[in-house]
C-alpha cells in the first residue's frame, strides 16, 4: 500500500487516496493484527471487509454513501466522497457567538432534519450503522453523506436501532437532537418503538452509573 497516500488510521483499518478507472477514490484496508494467529486474522479480515462491502452496497443504494468499485480479501476501493466531516464543522462551532443565532439555530434545524432522514431510511432497511456520529458524517453544501459501515450491520432488532439513535444523542445539543428526532419520527414507521426503547436503555445506564456509585462509596 506504499504507492497509495495515507488518509487516516483507526484501530481497525487504514484510508488511503486512490483512483479507480478514472473515478476518485478511497481504499478502506485492514491490516494484519500481530496479536492474532495468522490464519484467525485473514479469516477474520476477510469476513469483516466483504460484510462492509456488502451492507455499502445497499446502503448507497437508498441514501448518499460511498459506492463500492472493488473488494479484495483485505480492502475495498470505494467512491470519495466530498465533503467536511460534521465533527470537525461542530467542533470549529464550539463556544463561537453567533452573530445571528436564529440562522444559525435554522441551519442546524435543516442539518439535523437530512441526517435524521438519512438514518431512518437505513433503519426502514434494517441497516443500523453501529457507529452514528457526527464524525460518520460529511456536510458539503447543503447535502450530506454518511461514512464508515465498518461497524455496521443487517439487523431487524429494536435496541440495535435505538443505539444508532443514542450514540447521536450524545454527541450533538439538545435542539439539534430535536430537529434530527422530528426527521426520523416521519421517515420511520417504527420510530416510536425504538424511541421507546432508547429510553429504557437511557434508564439502565443511569440505574448502573448510580448503582456503581453506590458501591464505590461504600
């Protein structure tokens, strides 16, 4: 992979620039993990990437995500997409006075409304992400893309869902958490159900947070 530029690492897999038949493109490789018996390692890497693959190619087919050109055992050529990566845009944004907060708290409303679309389209698919943050997500100018099924998976379970929905929540403000429920209430025929259970899996967290507190008091 040395002919390729490096985009990014994370701890499962490497992103590297390329260019696929004349198509702009990214190469998404897992690389070896040292700590694993070698056979167990390609194994896994190779069930993981075409598990990736296939889940991408649904999912691009019903919202904005990167198309798959290639799979290989260990890497997928994938469409680059454009676009400012939502955690970057919300960081900049942080402790910023806004000269005119009523624009800026409508173009939060618009933002946030797409991506709770976006992910009731992928939950109507029964695709749930596995990692829905803002830094899956790409903003060019009044579109947005998401990235990285890495984690991803086909599932019809309620509470798979409702994670999606809180690893969201905890990332963004409560008004632009609102506006992006609101989008996901319409898109979603069972919105209820995984909002519903969202709130279950919020009570347990906090049932334990207290209940760990209460042991380390003790």
């Amino acid at each position: 992979m040395q002919k390729y530029r490096k985009l990014n690492e994370g701890a499962e897999a490497v992103i590297y620039a390329s260019n696929f038949l004349g198509i702009d493109a990214i190469i998404k490789y897992r690389a070896a993990k040292d700590y694993r018996e070698e056979s167990l390692d390609k194994m896994l890497r190779y069930q993981r990437t075409k598990k990736e693959a296939k889940i991408l190619s649904v999912a691009s087919q019903v919202v904005s995500a990167p198309k798959v050109l290639f799979l290989e055992k260990d890497r997928i050529f994938m469409q680059r997409i454009k676009g400012t990566n939502l955690l970057a845009i919300l960081q900049a944004n942080t402790g910023v006075i806004e000269k005119n907060a009523n624009l800026q708290l409508q173009a939060d409303k618009n933002l946030f409304s797409k991506i709770g679309s976006a992910l009731a389209v992928l939950h109507g698919n029964n695709i749930v992400h596995g990692d829905f943050t803002p830094a899956n997500i790409l903003v060019d100018k009044n579109s947005i893309s998401i990235i990285d099924f890495g984690l991803a998976d086909i599932s019809q379970m309620i509470e798979d869902k409702a994670v999606d929905l809180l690893l969201m929540k905890r990332a963004i403000s409560n008004q632009q958490y609102t506006a992006f429920l609101v989008a996901y209430r319409k898109g979603y025929n069972k919105a209820p159900e995984v909002i519903k259970r969202l709130e279950k899996i919020e009570r347990r967290g906090r049932y334990q947070e207290r209940t760990l507190a209460s042991t380390t008091e003790k």
